[in-house]
C-alpha cells in the first residue's frame, strides 16, 4: 500500500491510503496529502524499456508504482484506457495523446498536453481521477456529489470527466460575466443527467465564498470540493513527463530542461517527481506571467501573496499564490510537519514568508533544480508570432509565457515546453499576434451554436447562500437513483 500523511498533520502522523487521499480532497488539519516517501528510482534499462510503451502502458505503469496495490491493476488499466481513448482525444495520431514536435530546428520542442475533451491539460488529470473514484466509490456503493467554482478550464475539464459517471454528481458554480464564451458554450453542453451548472450573479470570489459557506453547513457536509490540491491529480499529471522526455531524446540519459506554464504549481510538482524517480531531467523552469508569486520566490526565497490577481491574456496562471507548492516546502523542510505547518501559518497571517527564516539559503530553489522566469503581455504576442513563423506551430497564450521564458535562455540543452491549452480557446489573442484566426478542430466548429441551443443550460441564482441551498436541495430530490 502507498502511503499518504498530511502536510501540517502535527498531531500524531496519521496515514491514509490513495483512495481516502483522493475522496477527501483536502486533509482535516487543512494541509495536504503527500506520498511518505517516493518509489526507488528507475533504471536506464528500465527507462529503455519504459520508452516503447505506448501512453496508456507508460500512465499505467507510473501510476502503479506510485500507488501501490490500491487500485488493483487490472482495474487501473482499465481506467486508464478509458480516459486516453481515442473518444476523449480525437486528434491522437497512433493513439499518442501527448505528441512532442520541434519547433523549426531550434533547441525547443513543445509538448501538446491539451488534445482531451476540453482542450486544456486539466484533462490529462481529471479524466483519470473521476473514473478512479467512480472506481472506489463504486466498491462500497457509494456516492460523491461535488461542488465546484469556477473562471475557466477547470469547470469544464471537472464536468467533462464526471458526466455519466453513476457514483459521481457535480454542481459548478461560475460568475455570470466573465468567462469567454468559448468557455461558457464548453460548460453548458455538459449541463444534464448528473451535472448541473449554475450561474453566480456575482464575481469568482463570490462563487469560491458560497463553495466555502455551503460546506460548513452539517446538511451539506458530505459534498466533495473540486479543486487543484487533490493529490489524484498531481499523481497523474507524472507519466506524461517521462513520455515527453522519451520523445525528445535521442538516448536514455540525455539530460534536458522542462518548461513549465505555472500558476498553483501542480504541473511542475508532478514534474519534480517525474526527476525523483529517475528521469533525467536537468532544470525545471517555472515560467509565470505578471501574476509573478512563483518567479519571485524561486529568484529570492521570499513566497509573498498577492492581494489581487492582475488579469492577462493566459487567465489560467492568474493566482495570487499557489497552493500546491505547500507539498515540495514541506521537503525542504525535512519532511517536518510542525516546520510545514509554521511556515504555512506564517504565509496565511503576515502573507510572506522566506527561506531565510527557516535558516535556509535564498536560492534554496534554485539548488533543488527550479529556475524560473516570466512574460509580459507582449512579450506572449512576440511568442506566438515568433513560434509561427519558426516552426509553423500556432501555441495558446499559456504556451506563450513557457516559449518566451525558454527564449530567454541560453537553451544549451534541449528544451521542452509545455504546451497546455489548444489556441481556438484564446482565438482573440491569436487574432492579435498572427492576423488570422486558429483553426477549430471539427468537435468545435459549432459549439456556441449547440450551446445556444440548449435550453436551461445555466440556473441563475443571486450571490445568496440560501438559494443556492435550496437549488442544492432540488438536484438532490430530482437525481435519478
Ligand atoms: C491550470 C493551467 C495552468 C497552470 O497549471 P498549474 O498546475 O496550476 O501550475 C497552465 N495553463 C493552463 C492552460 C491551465 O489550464
């Protein structure tokens, strides 16, 4: 069994097993469930070996080796070819879902992580993670109603993997205004059978507050929270960096670098632990936009909060800080909850904290293998562009803060970059820097158009707590047992 103990757990080292991990989301002492300790490394022969899977093989045996005897193989194998079918990812060309293509001849490569149903990386970890726990649900009959907020690619990636699933039902909660209606058409398709939509007068906060508020209520205190923290997520996010590395080497053992688009660093997590097992990977690059927590930090030490987020053209990587980091500060700091737990406390109440009060280096970072950078608003534009006209390839404004922090070095080995979003979401952007529209896969040629169509495919409620009780309340009487 692999075994799972919480960031901040200073009462008296409770483990979990995976499955209760991912069912409870979040740990009771609000810190986060972590592996005890991570498997031996693999060999270069094993590499060797690992390298002529194909994706689902690799995800599979990653996974197994990470989780134990939890999920029985047979069973985790059988999740996992559901969720990289060629259904959920129509594009694959050989059934690879995570193609690695050079750009030009140039030293940087991307790696296309957002070929899934929604077109953004999220699904490469929530299409997993729901079958996973329709799988354990499923076991003891049981059931999970979730209850999300949302701004943009987690609603509908979360809905995507949830819907027709019988152990699971999903509730998301987005601001009226706001999302671009690509986004809004993606979520409102989904809307029936087990997943409802709800639209917040109101802005994002104002949907995470009523998440929060709903929750504490003992009637509702069984609902599960969607949210990027689950260490489901963060565990399957690994495999597609060793499949990324074994399509841009020319032999195991190569070393290269890793651009990663960050904002609650769950990416680049899965990438550290991706380097832990065994894989060569030399630095890993956080790239941020102006929203710059992570930059400053691996440049100074200093973890500061943001009051507000800045909004920019790549909205996904908008944070004020990052959660996920909690897990690789509670590394550094030896594995110590009560140090983790400080640290964390410290963060929450003065909103900064640094290395140098834990009588560590500034570039404490730097030293474990993060380097960082980040982009402006044109300097995305002049990415895209300089992609296009080097290579041919169209990126996404995510993939353009990861291109332009690669630019900005002196790219000696070679460089992948994570692609994390198809450009049709950002058509707006792309418009801006090329003059021409991206293409639009044929499953998204008319997709506001279907949206439209649909009827009641948003309820519409004020930023009120008893409405949205009282709608919780309805969903539950009508679901079909
Ligand atoms: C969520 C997201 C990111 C940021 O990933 P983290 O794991 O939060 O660091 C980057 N790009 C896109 C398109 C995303 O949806």
């Amino acid at each position: 069994m692999a075994e799972f103990v919480s960031t901040r757990d200073v009462g008296g080292g409770e483990v979990v097993n995976y499955t209760q991990a991912i069912v409870e989301g979040l740990a009771p002492d609000g810190g986060l469930y972590t592996p005890v300790e991570l498997p031996e490394p693999f060999s270069w022969q094993e590499l060797g070996y690992m390298s002529k899977m194909t994706y689902t093989q690799l995800f599979t045996q990653v996974k197994s080796v990470l989780l134990g005897d939890d999920i029985p193989p047979i069973h985790l194998a059988d999740i996992t070819n559901r969720a990289f079918c060629t259904e959920n990812f129509p594009e694959a060309v050989n059934c690879n879902v995570v193609p690695v293509e050079q750009i030009g001849d140039t030293n940087l490569y991307l790696h296309d992580l957002s070929g899934g149903p929604t077109a953004a990386f999220k699904d490469m970890a929530l299409q997993p993670l729901a079958r996973e726990l329709d799988y354990v649900l499923g076991v003891d009959s049981a059931m999970l109603e979730l209850l999300g907020a949302t701004s943009g690619d987690t609603g509908s990636a979360a809905e995507a993997a949830v819907k027709g699933l019988g152990a699971l039902s999903i509730c998301m909660l987005s601001p009226k205004e706001g999302m671009s209606p690509f986004q809004r058409a993606q979520m409102g398709i989904l809307s029936g059978g087990n997943v409802t939509n709800i639209a917040v007068q109101g802005d994002f906060d104002a949907c995470q507050d009523l998440v929060k508020d709903t929750v504490q209520d003992p009637e509702f205190a069984t609902i599960g929270a969607v949210n990027s923290i689950n260490i489901g997520r963060i565990l399957s996010q690994v495999s597609y960096y060793f499949s990324g590395y074994f399509q841009t080497v020319d032999g195991i053992g190569e070393q290269i670098d890793i651009v990663v688009p960050s904002g609650n660093f769950g990416n680049v997590l899965a990438g550290h632990i991706a380097r832990s097992m065994g894989l060569p990977i030399r630095n890993l690059i956080v790239a941020t936009n102006e929203n710059d927590v992570l930059h400053e930090l691996v440049q100074t030490g200093v973890y500061r909060k943001r009051s507000r987020t800045k909004p920019t053209s790549s909205p996904s990587m908008d944070i004020t800080k990052a959660s996920n980091y909690e897990r690789l500060v509670y590394q550094l700091l030896g594995n110590n909850p009560e140090r983790t737990h400080h640290y964390m406390h410290q963060f929450a109440t003065k909103g900064v904290v640094s290395f140098e009060d834990y009588g560590m280096p500034a570039d404490t970072l730097q030293r474990a293998g993060f380097l960082s950078g980040m982009s402006t608003e044109q300097d995305r534009l002049d990415s895209i562009r300089w992609t296009h006209e080097t290579g041919g390839q169209i990126i996404d404004p995510h993939t353009a803060d990861a291109i332009t922090v690669a630019r900005q070095r002196p790219c000696d080995v070679k460089t992948l970059c994570l692609s994390t979003a198809r450009p049709v979401k950002f058509e707006y952007t792309i418009f801006e820097a090329l003059g021409i529209r991206p293409s639009r896969p044929d499953r998204f040629t008319d997709l506001e158009a279907q949206a439209d169509k649909k009827e009641g495919a948003f309820i519409t409620i004020p930023p009120n707590l008893d409405v949205l009780k009282r709608v919780i309340r309805d969903i539950r009487i009508n679901r079909p047992q």
